[in-house]
C-alpha cells in the first residue's frame, strides 16, 4: 500500500474508499516497509509470532523470553510421579496454604494447623514451621555425616529428637506385631 520512499500508492485503494476515509489517510504519513515500529505482530514473542507458549508464559506471570531454571530442573527430575507434582506446584506457588484458602473463602483462619503462628505461607509450611526446621536440621545432619564407609547415617547423639523418633519407631513396630 506504500512505496519503498513511505508515500501512499493511491491507484490501490483510492476507488475502494469514501472519500472521507482517503482524507484522513492523506493525512497520515504511509508506512516504511523496513520499518519495525508499523509491522504488525506478536509483540510478546521475539519473531512476534503467536505461540502457546508465549501466551501460556503472558497469563501465568512467568518471564517472558527467559526460561525458568526450576522448571527445567523438575522436568528432567526422575524421581516419583508425585513428587515431580509436588515439586512443580510448589515452583508455580501454587500449593493450597491457609492463606491461600481464606483468600478463596474456604476458610477462616490463616493460621498454620501445626504451630499455630497467624499467617501460613508456602514459606512457612517448608522453611520456617518449627517442626520443618527440624526436619531440615535431621537431613542436614544426615548429610553431614554420611559418607561411603557409615551406611549407617549419623550416629545417635547427633539427633536432635530421640526420643521422638524412639516413640514413632516404637508405634510402627507394635502396629505391625498386633496386625500379625
């Protein structure tokens, strides 16, 4: 519809519209063609195609253009189905917290069910939950002091429940006697 200098080629379009219509278009200056700024596109893809994908990535708020290390890494995860699920859920933040439930009205209470603290995160329920912190203090140490030569794990004095864990082992092997 334009020439390569910008100008109109009104032998195009000029029997085709009202007059009207062909005096606001001389109004405006035609479109370069190697002009970026007038072509028309995907603006959120950088070939400014349509995708899924990039449409996918608009409406759930990732980034768009830049891929989501996380993601890659639970994808090639070979573990259990539902933990590459769980896995997933929790790097969308999509996990149903307390919070998360009063925001939808399924509930009142934003309170964590465990410990009680008044607002209950993704963040809580996996880093800052006393009973987490335990767990992540027991795999820590379990770490720490496994190597090839212990299969053991660490010894007993570096649990920081014993007792806890005493009692459970305890409750496990009776129930196991009375189903026998």
């Amino acid at each position: 519809m334009s020439s390569d200098t910008g100008d109109w080629q009104w032998h195009l379009f000029e029997n085709l519209l009202p007059r009207e219509i062909l005096l606001r278009i001389v109004a405006v200056k035609g479109p370069h063609p190697l002009s970026v700024d007038c072509s028309f596109g995907w603006q959120w893809n950088n070939d400014c195609s349509f995708t899924v994908k990039s449409t996918y990535a608009l409406r759930s708020g990732l980034p768009i253009g830049q891929p989501n290390v996380m993601l890659n890494i639970i994808q090639k995860f070979r573990g259990i189905p539902r933990v590459k699920t769980f896995l997933w859920l929790i790097c969308r933040k999509k996990v149903i917290t307390n919070t998360e439930r009063t925001q939808r009205h399924f509930t009142s209470d934003k309170s964590c069910g465990i410990c009680g603290v008044t607002f209950e995160d993704i963040n809580h329920i996996l880093r800052t939950c006393p009973p987490t912190l335990q767990v992540w203090n027991e795999l820590i140490l379990w770490m720490e002091y496994f190597d090839d030569t212990n299969l053991e794990g660490p010894p007993e004095q570096y649990h920081t429940d014993s007792s806890l864990r005493s009692s459970h082992v305890d409750d496990m092997h009776s129930s196991q006697i009375s189903s026998n």
